[in-house]
C-alpha cells in the first residue's frame, strides 16, 4: 500500500492545505483526494511541485507499507 504523508509534511512547514494548493496550481479539491490517499495517479509535474513548495524529495511524501 502506498501512503501519502502530506499532511505529514504541511504540519512540519506549518502550511495549510489551501495554501499549498494555491502554490501548485490546484484546487483545494483535488489536493485534498491526493493527501487522503484516494488519487489513483498523481502526475510527476505535480509531484515536483509539491516537493518544491515544502522543500522535501519524494520519499518525504510517498511511503511504501507492505499488506
């Protein structure tokens, strides 16, 4: 299973969701179903942006758990 630690990330930067989502060039909306895991994609342009604005590498953001 693959998790998403967005809001891992958001708290350590003391950022909001809505903040990041203006940053990056999303809606609120579709940032919010990428962090609470239910994407089934997520493009790497917009992986990159997020790494950028919270200053991390893809590993901050994607973790791999085992069943």
């Amino acid at each position: 299973m693959i998790v998403i630690n967005i809001d891992v990330m958001l708290a350590k930067r003391k950022m909001k969701v809505g903040e990041l989502a203006e940053r990056i060039g999303i809606t609120n909306a579709n940032l919010s179903i990428l962090k609470n895991g239910k994407a089934k994609a997520i493009r790497i342009e917009t992986l990159d942006k997020i790494c950028r604005e919270l200053d991390c590498q893809p590993g901050d953001i994607l973790e791999y758990r085992p069943d």
